[in-house]
C-alpha cells in the first residue's frame, strides 16, 4: 500500500506539474501577440464614424467666411497670407507637419496703370464706346482695395481692330459651321463668341487656328441665368455688369508655361517668354452682357443661323442701324496685361502612417482664388479645412491611418493647375511609388441639387458604399442616406440602377496627378440639376459676385450640403488611408473599359466602308477587354482568399490595386500631348472641361471624313487601337498573380 | 509547529506552482514562433556557397558544346531548336515555369541567290575585282550548311558606285579632320572606314550625315591582331578572309523598329518599312583584310594623314599604281539583302519567390549567333545555362529564394537588342513596379586576362563582397580570391585601391532594362589586358571562326574562366534575390555622381570666358549632388537600426533601394532620344558601346564651340545642367523617410 500510495503520489504529482506546465504555456503562447496581427491595424468603423460626425457645419461656414474677406488671387500678399494662416491652423489642428512649397511660375496680370478695354470705333479711328473697366463691386466690399477686373490670364499685349465676327460657343463644330456651311472666313477678323459649353482656353485656340486676330468671350444669359433667379444679390444670376475672368492657355497638363516637365525652383531653366507652352498668341478678352450687346449690334452683315440665338440675338441680327449706322465702324481691342515670373506658394501637411508610411493618400485643392472666391475655391477649401480638423481631434484621441495622408491647399489653378501640377513635377518619382490615390477639393458647390462624383472606375464601389453611410442634406430627407437622396436625382441611365458617376475630364488639380501620373483619383460636389440647368458651372461663376454671401444666402444656408461634400472627400480619404485592403475596385474598371471600347468602336462604325477599305477592325481592343475583365475577376476572387494575417501578402495583394491606375499611363503620351499620358482618360482635345475615352482613338477618328490623306488618317486610327489595346492587356497583367 | 510546517509547505506548493507556471509560460512564449520572423527568410550563406560550388567547368564546357554545333541565326529555324532544347532543360533543371514568348520583329537577311559583294570597276564599268563572297570556313565545319556570309544587317539595297574615301574609324572626329582639316568632301562618294573604337552603327550615321552614298567597313589587322598571335585554326587572331557581321541600326534603345516603344506581337500596329527607325539609308557591308587591300588602293589621290595609319596604310599610301592606273576606276557596292518581319522567341524560366513573387530579379542574355557564337553569346548562355541547374539542384533541396528569379535567353539581340527590348516593353508596368535588378549575361569571355565587371553604382560594394567569395580561376592562383587577382591585375586608378568597375555602355540586352526603364543593372565577363591589348572586342568578333574550338583551345581550356564568371554572374542573382535587405550601396552612387559631376563640370571648363557670357554654373548641380550624398548617407545610417523582424518596415527601405536607380529616369528623355531616359547613364551618342555619364549635358558641350548660334547651344547646356541637378535632388528624396 505503502508503495502504490507513493505511486499515485508520483502520478498525481507529474500529472499536477505537467497540468500546471501546459497552463503557463498555453497562456504564454497565446497572450503573446503574433508580429502580424500587431501589424494588422484594422480600419476602425467607429473612428471612421467619428471622423465623419466631428465635421460641423458651423465650422465649415466659419472657415469660409474667414477666408473669403479678401481677394486673394495667386501671386498676391494676401493669398500668401492666407497660406500663413492655414499653416499656422493644420499645425494647431494636430497634423504631424506643414510646410509652405514655393515655387516661381509664369503669371498674367492687367497692369494697373493701363486698363484693359474693347472699342467701337468709327471711321475716324475715334472710340464711340468703350467696354467697362470693371464689375460693379457687390454691397459691404465697396472699400475692398485689389479686385482684379475682369481679363484673360496670359493674352498677349495688343491693340488689334477689325471686323466683328459672331461664332457662337467658338467650339470647333463652331468654326466648322462657319466656315465650311456659311462660307465666312475670320482671318484677320476679331472674333466674338459667348461663354459655355466648352473651357475657356479652346476657344481661343480655335480662333486662333481660324486665322482670327482676336477674341471676346461674353456671357449671354441665355447661359448663364437660371430660369426665375434674380441677378446677384437678390439671387444667384450673373449682373449684366459681371464678367467670367479666366486663364486662356492651351497647356495640355504642362503646368508653369515656363518650365515642362519640371519644377520652376530658383534653378530651373525657363523657356524664353515667347516660348512659353499653351501661351495664345492673340489679344483676348472678357465681357458682360451689358457690353457685349453694344458690340454685336456691330456685326455688319452677319446672320446668325438659328441654332446660335443666344438671349442677345435680337440685337445683334436686327438691332437699331445694323448695316447701316455701324457698317464702317470696327472694333478694336486694348491688351496691356503683363506676364511675370512670380512666386506662389503650395501648403503641404502631412498625418505619418503607422504602418506603412510610404503609401500616400492625397486630399488636395487650390486656395487662389479670381476675386474673394466664395464658391471657387473657397466652399471646397473650407472642407478640407475642416476635414484635417477632424483628424486632427482623432489623431489625439489615438488614431492614426495605416497609411500616410497629405493635405494640400494649391496655389495658382486659376492659372492653368499650375501649384498642383509642379508640385506633383517635383514628387513625381514619390508619387508614382507610393501614391495610393488623389482626391480633389476644389468648389464644393455649384448647384442646389444634389451630389456629383467624377472619379476614376475603380473607386465606384467605394463611393457608393460611403455615401451609404452618409446622411442626406436635404430637408426633409433626415432619414435618407445621401446615397438614397442622390440615387433618386440622378440615376445612371439605362445602364444601371445606381446614381450616376462620370468621367473625370479636367479643369482641376487632379489633372497632373490622375492623367500625367495615373494615380487614382476622385472628385465630388455638389450640383444643379444637369436636365433643367443648362448653364456651364454657376451663373456667377469667376466673378466678382462669387462672395460668402451667395453661398450663405442661396446655395446652402445650413451648410450641411457642403459639409456632405466634406463627408465624402474626407471619408474617401480616411477609407484609403486606413483599410487594411485597399478598397478599389478592378471589376469596375472592366465593365468601365467594356462601355468605352463599345463606344469607340459604335463611333467608328459611322465609317464602315473605308473601315473595311483599309482593314480597320477593333477586335483587338475587345480581346484586349475580355483579358482584362478576366483578370479583374481573378484578382478579386483571390483577393477573397487573402491571409490578411500575412503583411506581405498584403502588401503585395495591395500593390497590384495600386498600381492598377499606373498600368494605363503611356510613357510616350498622347499625340502632341506628352503630358497627357493615361491611355483611357484624357481631356477632350475640344473641350479641356470634358473626359473623352480612349482619347487616342477619338482624336484619330475626329473629323477623319475631311482628312486630306485618308490613309495615313486611317493608319493612325489603327496605331491608335493598337495602343490601346496593348495598354489594356499591359494592364490586365499587373492584376494576375505576380509569378 | 505544525501550522508553521503547514504555512511553509503552502510557501513551498506556492513556489512549486509558479515556478512550473513561469516555466511553461517562457517556454510557451519563446517557442512560438513570431511571424515576423517566420516570414523573415534569411540569406543562408551555406545555400550561396552551395550554389556556387555546384557550378561545374566541365558542364559549362558540355552546355557550349551541345549550343555550338550549328548555326543559329535569329529568325531561323535553328535558333528555335534551340530555344525548344533550352526551355525543356530549364523544365528539367526545375524551374516552377518556362514560356516560350514570340515576337514578329524587322529582321535583315542576305538574299540567297543574289550574294552581296563589292567591285572595282574600270572606266568601262567592267568590275575588274570582286570582295569575297564567303569566309573560309573552318575545319570541322566543311558540311554545315546556312552559314550566312558577312554582312551589314539592315543595309539597304542598292548599287552605288563612286570614289573612295578613307576616314579611319568613321569616327566623328575623323569626320571632322577629313572635313575640316583636310577640306576633302565625301559628298557623293563612297567611304571606307577600318572596323573598332566605336559601334558601326555610328560610323554608318557619320558617312551618312557627311553625305556619302555608301560605306565599306574592314578590320584591319592593326586593330584585329594580337601580338604574336597566328590566325584562326592555329591562334585566336582573325584570318585575312574574315570579315565582321553585325547590325547598323541607330536605333537608340527603340527595340524593333517598326514597332518603338510597343511589343511586336501579332495584333501590333507597324509602321511602313520605309518609315522603321534607325535603318541607315544608305548601302553598307563589311569586308576583311585581304579584300580591303585592293579597295584601298583605289583611293585615287587621298593621302591619309599618319595618325590614320593601320596594317594595310602601305598599300593604299604607295601601293602599285596608285594615281595612275587606278585613277578612273572607281568602287561599286552591289548589296541585295531584304529586311522581313519574321518571328523570333525568347525563352524565359521562372522560379517564383517565397515572400516577395513580386520582387523579380533577372538573369537574362542572348541565344541567337551570327554563325555558331562559340563566344558571342553561347560563353555567356551556356552559364545562364549553368546557373539555372545549379538553381535547380537548390531548389530540390527545398530552398527557395525570398524573391522571384527570372531567367531569360534573348533572341535577335544581333539584330539590335530586339527580343529584350520587345520583353521590355511587352512587361514594362511590372518591371518598373516590381523589378529589383538585371544582370546581363552575353559573352562570358572576350580574352584571357581579368575580370571585366560594368555596372551601376549601387552594385559596386555588392561585386566586391561576392568576388572575395569566389576563387581566382588562373593557374597558380588557387589560394587567391578573384578578388585578389582581378583587383592585382586591374586596379582602380588613383582614386581608389579596389579593382576598377566601370560604367555600363550599351551593345547588349541590359539596355532596355538600364537606359529605358531604370532597373539596377550589372554585367561580368573575363576580358583582356586593356593596356596592351588594343583591338576591339577580341579579334574573330562576330566572324564564322567563333568556334566551340576557340574557346577549348585558346580562352579557357579549363573552363575555370568561364565558371569564376557564371560564379559572379549567378551570385549577383543570389544575394539580389535572397538577401532578406537588399545588397544595393546608395552611398556607392553618391561617390559616382560627384565624380561624374567634376568631370562634366570639368569638361565645360574648357569654355571659361563663353560659361561667363552666357552665365553658365554647375553649382546648382553640385549642390543636388551634396544632397543626394547626404541622403544616401542618412539611409544607410537609418537601414543600421532597421527592425528587421518587422516585414513592412523591411520592405519599405527595400523599395526605397529597390526604386533609387528609377529615380533618374525622366520619362521625357533624352534629347531626339526619347527611350534612352536615364539622366545619369546613357550610350554615346558617338558610340553605342560608351557609356557616357549626364549625356543631355555632354551632348549640349560636343563641339560648341563649332555651334552656329552659340546663345541657343549655351541655353541648351543650362537647359541639361537644370534637369540633371532636378534629378539628382528627386532621386535624392526618394532616400529619406517617406513622410
């Protein structure tokens, strides 16, 4: 007994010892944290809530107010300022830093001692009447000193005087109409057209190549009043006394005229002046209705077709001595504006990633603004404004994004995107590594209506998803996601039972970083309603009249459309800074290049038989579709299966999405076009505004049936899909597994 | 007592009990594995060693024998035999995966029935001596049909007759002596130039520019004859009968061309043969000795001044009848060779990477041969060859390397580097993402002296480690490292006490890799004694006399050679893709930089008074160079405290490694070179071969002072120091910490 007693002593002993030993290991083993889930910071769902929720509409309305006191055009003391202030603030608010990036551009100033104007004159060369020199300044800003007046940055200097010829929008089926149906010719002739449809710059250009010696650009009512509004500051229409000011460059992505394809620092190389990219070698002007009716009455001769009545036709066509008084007075114009190197200033803040601090999300918008730029830029600067003050509060609360994000408030778009562009010249090598996407802050309000989103296909899915988790602003609509409210404005067409998304054209900041650099990039807004308004951007748009008080009285009285606008580009920012995954969508990118190619393709079709004649056939570019779309499908469906314990493969999984933008950009670029790169986006080379598909294609394909050498015009249509082609499959291949 | 017993029993129990806990809990906690670590595969050196100790002479002798049997010209039957052998052994040997991947690419052939071949005519027009119309073919080789007879590839056809003139090497500075000193035109006139210094490709561009209408290329012994060495079967020097073969494209990185900067596939858009790039317009062949000597009697009245002197000078100074009965004879070229799209086929094997598949790190070099490539390039594939069996013995004993390796055999790369470069540009998204190097593997030995190694900067600390690794493969030195020898026979100038390592040119298929893309490149080859030996290459160059043979009986009749090369070759691949931070030196870059600079600046200085007038300074050059030296410093410092259990942290300084030789490539280019884009390195636009370090400046000081508007050149050369000074800042920012 003695001895089995000792023995069930040693059993339970070792039993005991053993049972105490798994204990301590088992908790040893699991409250060790693996390297991985340490690493794998989840996007928290409650901080992207409080993120959302820290963003107050009171503030956004402080924040505009505070920095639309004063103009602030590029290039001047107070936009300088205002970068000091904003600096000063995104440090208080908490980012980790901010720095002021100057850079020394080419600008275009009226001169002051000299104002800019346009002449009747008669046959004596006597000027019986002259434009206005300015707008008249709206109620509280009478002692507002440094309004700039009305003008086209970068006209050259000149006094040409001529006949008057009317050209409608002076978009190129314009002067075709004009020339090849109307037979009339403007060589030599100065050139009116009205403002809209088109971006500003191509007019010109066109009037330019139609052998024009000058340009005038109005805004008829007809485009720039909304049915039943009153005149600012009894509501949101254009005065006859406003004008549109606005650069007229040509520079096809550029940036600084001066210095392509590099930043203008102290010791870039600069381009002679006369040399300068996309700088209009003819006299150009604005005006507003008020003037611009006195010189159409002086249009000797000229019937307009029907289908170019603006609201002004009736004086122009039939007005008092048409023909007769005025048959030998011209009109002259008067340019002294001056061109100069001047410095400008970018402010960068930056939140450092946690865990992968190379990786970059960008939210970035232009601060300058024409005058006090209530709508432009400043309804989208306020929200980025108050978007880094919500990171800011979280940042102390403990969060930090997985990934790194920077802030930036541009200088000099109003210029031709210039801050923005050199700046992505001067981090082109870090952003083409380690950009994750861009999204882009400029107005933040341009109708009463409801959301729009441009954006790039792959983030379609994330929109929707946010804006599901966003509120409508609209009264009423308490209980509506914004989504909801959105969907039920404007759905997508036949397509598709969702709310529309368009293509990104240009016009903006993202320019340089989605179609020179191929980074994903978005934009959001907040619209009219595109079926019943027909005026381009807002009546008011680059007037004086653009002031706090448009916003506050008319377009958003609570403030909560712009804070939703906030809410999307902040929240958009914080998903792809954060998430674990990136959440960017190949699916959607192959049923986008599907559409596209089925577009260009039906286009093409108009042209059947000289298709056959010289063997032009898309089938390459829907093999080339079909590969991708599988591709996309793959990745996804492995994407499923992806052990995010691992950070490498993560990473790896991360990196094909990435880079998916990245695999469309043609180092070669575009014809004529080297800084437009993206194969499937461009700006429409008729209107920088627009987003043309396929851009390559297009542009072979346009006007093709007066092409003088068919063939060669047709050979280069096939270049052209082959390209396109080659780029899509290039692309499907980054998204199959990597060996 | 007894509670005092019991109490301490309660102690003892209490201490029995946490101490067993404590234990299991460490050991719970130190025998789990952290991820971090697990994922963390480290270079194991023992793996290096056996990886190259597994690299046999006597197989490599085996490999060149089986691939040098028959001819095997890009485009032809034969050379696909081969790619098929090659790709089934690499299967064998095995590789997770081998392809075989096609392109229809531009190729130039002798027509069979109508030889190439030039005459001396009488002023009959009776030729009255006609070139060879073969080599003799070697002993052994009797029977082997499809020996294609010397020719220039891609000359046009054609017939010119007309005078000859002697411009020594076709250099451009004989150009400019014929020209400029010696006052003689060749306009009209048929030039004769001796093979060496430069690429033929050049001298073909200088006769063109200077207006020749033809250009006859031979090797004179001067240049082709070693010293006390007997032609070819009974020594390794080029018998009189032997001519060179080769391309004279002037292509400057386009890849086939009809198709630049897109891959050759099927569906590809070509341009028309008229319009290819780089294809000389004027006819071009190439002749020997023993022909040359009856063309260069012919000069009638030319007397080459005495730095022009080869071998062959007394006959055409002195030789019978000069003047006289040759004065009216003159010199036809009766060329008849077709250039035709044919189909060519890279082989490319894969082993795919344990953490990093998307990490690819390359080992590519060319298969095709003017006739058998017993040294170009067979010396060099059979080690590729090698390399990958030794890969494979590895991979069997379950190693596996961190990142993938991808091992190519090139085709058509005679034919202007055209099977890499189309691969280049067919997967150019995924290398610039994912490609951490290349190392090139054309001919493993050009003579019998050294090695030979020409790389980027960042390799050079990476070279010298491996070769202290690696034995010295001559006689009497088995106790040295090739280090040692190499770094005994060929020191560094006064510079430094390390072998030299030189600048990497072009001529071979890293170009695309180097030049286009920017991917961290290097290439290793046993080579002659420079300073004694002044032929080009190595005597029998490109001619039917490089034979298994050659290499068996004069190059290496051991193999050790030929092995010491695949060592480094195969090493370089080894460490790139395995070592867990990559082995890449950024400091090694700085130190080139400066010296690059200094020499450039060094040049300009010749100019001093013009560098005043037209306010040209380095400093802002000088000053990007300083940065960039103190940012490569600082990541160097910061890589010593890397936390190498953490995966991303890892990968993001490797990306930073991985992505610094990207950073100089402006996707711009290089003036009228727009696929030579890398602003540090770029061929000579005198000579392929050269590297030239900041070619846009180099090219903008080339004979300015001959410049007819001195103003423009200057500007141009400020132009080139500003984009050369931006690079050198962007890449330096892409060493600091990324945010």
């Amino acid at each position: 007994m003695k001895r089995e007693s000792r023995l069930v002593r040693w059993i339970w002993w070792t039993v005991v010892v053993t049972a105490l030993f798994l204990l301590g290991f088992c908790i040893g083993w699991f409250s060790k944290p693996s390297k991985a889930t340490t690493n794998n910071h989840k996007t928290s769902s409650k901080y992207l809530v409080e993120f959302l929720d820290e963003m107050q509409s009171d503030l956004i309305r402080d924040h505009l107010r505070k920095f639309t006191r004063l103009p602030h055009l590029a290039g001047t003391e107070q936009n300088l300022k205002y970068a000091e202030e904003i600096m000063k603030e995104w440090q208080d608010f908490g980012l980790d830093s901010v720095e002021m990036v100057p850079y020394d551009i080419l600008l275009s100033y009226p001169n002051k001692s000299e104002p800019n104007y346009i002449s009747i004159v008669d046959h004596n060369g006597k000027e019986v009447f002259n434009t206005s020199l300015a707008e008249p300044v709206p109620h509280g800003y009478e002692d507002v000193s440094n309004i700039v007046p009305p003008y086209s940055a970068y006209s050259p200097k000149g006094h040409p005087e001529g006949d008057l010829v009317y050209v409608n929008y002076g978009r190129t089926e314009d002067f075709f109409q004009l020339e090849r149906e109307m037979n009339i010719s403007v060589t030599g002739k100065i050139v009116i057209v009205r403002y809209g449809k088109i971006f500003r710059g191509n007019k010109v250009k066109n009037a330019m190549s139609a052998g024009a010696k000058g340009i005038i650009m109005f805004s008829d009512p007809v485009d720039y009043w909304a049915a039943g509004v009153k005149p600012y500051p009894d509501g949101w229409n254009l005065p006859g006394g406003g004008a549109q000011r606005g650069n007229v460059l040509n520079l096809n992505g550029a940036g600084d005229p001066l210095t392509p394809g590099y930043p203008a620092k102290e010791y870039t190389y600069r381009l002679n002046p006369e040399e300068g990219v996309g700088l209009p070698k003819i006299p150009v002007h604005p005006i507003g209705f008020h003037d611009a009716i006195h010189l159409l009455k002086n249009m000797g001769g000229q019937v307009p077709p029907a289908n170019w009545k603006g609201a002004l036709n009736v004086s122009y066509k039939t007005g008092p001595g048409f023909t007769e008084d005025f048959k030998s007075h011209k009109v002259r114009m008067n340019i002294y504006s001056n061109n100069q190197v001047t410095r400008i200033y970018n402010v960068i803040g930056k939140i450092r990633g946690a865990l992968e601090p190379d990786r970059h999300v960008i939210l970035g918008g232009h601060r300058d603004a024409w005058v006090f730029g209530g709508i432009d830029p400043m309804s989208g600067a306020a929200l980025v404004h108050e978007t880094v003050r919500s990171a800011g509060k979280l940042l102390k609360k403990g969060w930090r994004p997985r990934r790194t994000v920077i802030f930036a408030s541009w200088d000099a778009e109003e210029f031709g995107l210039l801050g923005s562009t050199e700046w992505a010249e001067d981090n082109a090598r870090l952003l083409q590594e380690r950009a994750v996407a861009y999204i882009n802050a400029d107005s933040g309000i341009e109708g009463m209506y409801t959301l729009r989103v441009d954006c790039t296909p792959s983030l379609h899915t994330l929109v929707y998803n946010l804006t599901k988790q966003i509120s409508s602003p609209e009264e009423g609509e308490e209980e509506f996601s914004l989504y909801e409210s959105w969907h039920k404005r404007d759905n997508w067409t036949n397509d598709r039972d969702a709310p529309r998304i368009s293509k990104l054209g240009s016009g903006s900041d993202f320019e340089a970083y989605f179609i020179r650099l191929g980074i994903t990039a978005g934009r959001a807004r907040y619209t009219k309603n595109k079926k019943t308004e027909r005026y381009s951007s807002y009546p008011v748009y680059h007037s004086v009249y653009e002031t706090f008080e448009i916003v506050e009285k008319f377009y958003d009285p609570t403030f909560r459309r712009l804070r939703a606008v906030a809410q999307v580009r902040g929240g958009l920012i914080f998903l792809l800074a954060d998430s674990q995954v990136l959440p960017l969508d190949a699916n959607e990118y192959a049923d986008s290049l599907r559409k596209y190619a089925d577009s260009i393709a039906h286009l093409a079709q108009t042209h059947t038989e000289l298709m056959e004649t010289y063997k032009v056939s898309f089938e390459s570019l829907f093999s080339a579709v079909e590969n991708f779309t599988n591709a996309a499908k793959g990745f996804h469906e492995r994407l499923q299966t992806l052990n995010i314990e691992d950070p490498l493969q993560v990473r790896i999984m991360n990196d094909q999405l990435m880079y998916l933008e990245r695999a469309f950009i043609d180092p070669l670029g575009l014809p004529g076009r080297p800084f437009y790169r993206h194969v499937i986006f461009a700006p429409s080379s008729h209107n920088k505004y627009a987003g043309e598909s396929f851009p390559g294609i297009y542009d072979a394909l346009f006007d093709i049936e007066n092409s003088a050498d068919p063939e060669k015009a047709w050979r280069e249509v096939k270049r052209q899909i082959s390209i396109a082609a080659f780029t899509v499959h290039a692309a499907a291949m980054t998204l199959t597994p990597p060996a």
